[in-house]
C-alpha cells in the first residue's frame, strides 16, 4: 500500500511530491507505526503519518490481549480520529497539538496526517525532567482542561483515559488488594460524578509532550484515550510519570499550587464563567482519589511496574481504607 499512503500523504499536505522517511515508532502491540514523510513544494518540508492497521494476530507485551483489549484498541483509533477532526483545532499555542492534515479511513485501515511538531519548533523529547520541564507540561496541561471545561466528550470516550474502570475488568479481578478492589467502584464513581468535568488527554506521560529547544514550550500527541473526566486524572498520571517517591513528597504541593494557578488563569483567558475557588477545593479532595484509580489498574495489570512505588501504594492504601469504612458505617 505505499504508494498509495505516499499519494495520499502528498494530496493532503499540497506537495508536489513525498518520499517515505524514517519509522519514528511502532504502535502498542504491533497495530501500525507513525513514519515521517520528506516533502516537496509544500509549505513544510515534513509531515508524519500515522497508520493503523489491525493485525491478524496480537503480540501483546504484558500478555493481556483478548477480544475486549482489542475492540477498545479499535475504538481508540476511531476516537483519536474523531478529535482531531472535531476537536483539536479548538487547541491555542497555550496548548498546542499538532496540525491535522487529513485522517482517512481505508477498510481496516487508519490514516492520520499529521504536522511534524519537530519541524514546528518541538524537537525535543525527554526521558526525565527537571522543574521547569514538569511545570511547562502542567501549564499545557491546566490550558487544555479550561478550553474544554464543562463540555460533553461528543464523539470521544464518554469517560477517558485507558485505564477506565469499566474497560479493565480483567485487571480487578486478577488484583491481589482485596480492599482496593472493593474501593474501586466508588473511587470511579466519586471521579466520574465530580461537579466540574472537562476532556481529559487520556494518557499524559511524558513520554506523549514534546519540547521546545529551550524546554519552556510543549505540544503533546497521542490522543487515542481523550474524553470526559476530572482534570485531576491527567495530573495525577502526569506527575506518577515523572516523579519519585522523594519527588512526590517534596514537590507535589506546589506543582499542585502551580497547576492551580495556571488553570485559573486560562479559565479567566477563555472567559468561562467559574467559581474557582469550588473547583479548586473539589479537584485537590480528587487528587488522591486520581492516584489510587491510576494504582489499582496498575496492580491489576502489571504488579512490578516502575511506577509502583511506596508513594502511591500509601495513597491507595489510605483511600480505600476511608472508602471502604465509609460504605461499611453506611450499613
């Protein structure tokens, strides 16, 4: 099929002509890979194809491939579709995403074609961060929860995020944590019932913001998992993403503070009008509730993750020790 993706790449970006560049990865379990594209008498020099493409067999890394696992693979590919065409162009420079040039849908087939967010100024990627790096993304993060805040995820996941409760049954039943797997439903449900609610990114690691030669400015990719939710979840997985045990302790307060602060003023920029000091005090109660969701799908699917730390294991612990006595005074 590439010289077709090659003439579709071309048709869309307005080159006169394209040449295949390098793979830059390969999808999660081999459902496709993301390839740049060299350009010819087009305004950019580079776009990058994104292309899905159902495997007849699945070699999943961690072992956890069954119909479900695929059909919500599926579905992630059609909603990252969906957000680019009804979505994104909605993003600023305060929360920047790539351009899209097209997304075409061939049989089983996805293509997106996307700006080169290295040719547009974001060539960096990181593998740890300093402050400055953690707060960059925290601003990305609090400007892209006000533009859509208090919207309904039409066309996205109705809840984001991979991890979503009720698309990891497999993960609950197999957890070790009897009191965490008790827990969890009102861990959910206290998330998904949240006064204030926006589009979440969905997977907000480090890995999916890309930086600016001097680290002040992101972009982020990767919107398979984006949809309705509590900001709090994207916080929460952003910061168990790049800090420590040590990190969470000593910084999380103020990177807390920091994101606040931001949040506050993209709210006022966009002119919506919120009690932020309401949000504020319900999003920070969420914070925890944020982690131990993030933990329990963590200890369900894959117990000796780097990212399980003492940390989050004690935030877990607490929160479902507090909910679960909570339902049993109830009784």
């Amino acid at each position: 099929m590439s010289s077709s993706l090659n003439d579709i790449v071309r048709e869309v970006t307005g080159a006169c002509s394209v040449i295949r560049g390098e793979v830059i990865q390969s999808l999660w379990s081999g459902y496709g890979e993301i390839v740049r594209y060299r350009l010819s008498g087009a305004a950019a020099d580079s776009a990058v194809l994104k292309h899905v493409i159902f495997p007849s067999q699945v070699n999943h890394p961690h072992g956890w491939h069954n119909d479900l696992s695929h059909q919500r693979k599926v579905r992630s590919y059609e909603v990252e579709m969906a957000w680019y065409r009804d979505w994104a162009g909605r993003c600023d420079a305060y929360c920047r995403v790539p351009h899209c040039y097209a997304s075409v849908t061939q049989g089983e087939e996805h293509l997106i074609v996307l700006e080169d967010l290295d040719a547009a100024g974001f060539p960096l990627r990181k593998s740890r961060l300093d402050l400055q790096g953690v707060q960059a993304c925290l601003v990305w993060l609090a400007n892209f929860h006000a533009t859509f805040m208090e919207e309904k995820p039409a066309g996205l996941w109705p809840v984001g995020t991979y991890w979503h409760l009720a698309t990891r049954p497999d993960e609950l039943a197999v957890m070790a944590d009897d009191s965490l797997r008790r827990a969890a439903p009102r861990m959910d449900a206290m998330l998904a019932n949240a006064r204030y609610q926006t589009l979440v990114h969905g997977d907000a690691k480090l890995a999916n913001f890309c930086f600016s030669t001097d680290g002040k400015k992101v972009a982020a990719v990767d919107f398979q998992y984006v949809g309705g939710g509590c900001g709090m979840k994207d916080v929460a997985y952003f910061l168990g993403s790049c800090l420590n045990d040590q990190g969470h302790e000593r910084y999380q307060a103020s990177l807390l503070d920091y994101y606040f602060a931001a949040l506050a003023q993209a709210v006022d920029r966009h002119g919506k009008q919120l009690d932020m000091a309401l949000l504020e005090q319900e999003w920070r109660s969420l914070l925890p509730l944020a982690q131990a969701d993030f933990y329990r799908f963590l200890v369900g699917w894959m117990p000796t993750h780097w990212k399980i730390n003492d940390y989050s294991k004690r935030v877990a612990t607490k929160v479902a020790m507090q909910l679960n006595r909570e339902a049993y005074d109830v009784l």
